[in-house]
C-alpha cells in the first residue's frame, strides 16, 4: 500500500480506514533475506490521519507469523506476530529538530506514504535478538566444536567467581594454619 500526499488531502475530515490483509512474504524476503525466511499474510488495520499542519499520522495494528532462523542453532521458528505502532510523517525535513528523538518521525520520501515498508520495518525491528527453538528453550544442549563450546550466562558467572577467587601461594600455605589457632 502506498499513497501519494495528493491520495491523502481528501481525509482531512475523516481519516483513511485501513482493513487489508497483505502478503509482504516476496518484499520482505528481499529486503530481509537474512533474517525473513517465511512471512504469513498479515491481518492490518488502522487509519492514516491528514493533519492540518499537512503531518501524516498512521496509526496500525498488525498480526501474522514470522519464520526467522534460530539464534543458536538457525533452525527455523515461526515467532508470532502482534504489534501496534503510530508514526508521524512530516514534509519539511528541517522540522525533524522540533522532535524528541524517541518519538518516530520520519520525512515523506518522494510526497508518498509507503504503508508496506513501514509495516515490515516495525515487524522487523521488534523480532527479539535472542529466538531459540521449543527443544533449544527446553534443553541445556549448547552448540560446541572443536576446541570451543558455548556456556550459559550463568556458568560463565559461576566460572569467574571461582576465578576471582584469590590464591593462596602453596609455600605460604602451612602459614594459613598459623591465624587459625
């Protein structure tokens, strides 16, 4: 879905209703081949705002599925999807300075909205950067070749404590007994 500015002037008064059912599957593939291994069609709805000011708000709900490969093993996961996003559009790039910068501005590229590309931006961009299998959550079976292996977060913490340690030097030992007494 992509709307020129000149498509939106006539929701000033109302603004555009968004119900649409799309499938992003080839685009997000080629935008994302590393991440995107399977995109389900997603369930969209929402509405695209024409301020007076001329700023565009879209405002969007999104649901669907991802398949994207393993963090550890690059299995294939399905990750659901359910996400909600608003950002606003504006024309005049010298205006972005009177925005924080954790609100999610963006310049109208070409006097056109692109929906599509916003959708997949979001649903990318909120994928968790750890995402492991049923069997991989489930298991303690950590991926290891030769000569390395990879341990939890918490062994790691277990093995520098014991590293931290301090070391008593043994031809100083028999003087630890000496304090003892």
């Amino acid at each position: 879905m992509k709307y020129a500015k000149n498509q939106l002037l006539k929701y000033r008064q109302s603004p555009l209703i968004i119900e649409e059912t799309l499938n992003l599957e080839e685009q997000a593939k080629s935008r994302f081949s590393e991440t995107v291994l399977a995109l389900s069609p997603l369930e969209v709805t929402g509405s695209i705002n024409y301020l007076d000011n001329d700023d565009i708000t879209l405002d969007v709900n999104v649901l669907g599925n991802i398949t994207v490969p393993s963090s550890r093993s690059l299995d294939p996961v399905v990750v659901p999807i359910n996400l909600a996003f608003s950002e606003l559009y504006i024309e005049d790039e010298s205006r972005l300075k009177d925005f924080e910068e954790t609100e999610a501005v963006f310049v109208l590229e070409n006097d056109s909205l692109n929906v599509d590309d916003a959708i997949l931006d979001n649903v990318i961009a909120t994928l968790p950067l750890q995402i492991l299998t049923p069997e991989e959550e489930a298991g303690d079976n950590l991926p290891s070749g030769k000569d390395w292996h990879v341990i939890s977060q918490e062994a790691y913490e277990n093995e520098k404590m014991i590293e931290d340690e301090p070391k008593i030097d043994p031809r100083l030992s028999k003087l630890d007994d000496f304090f003892k007494e």
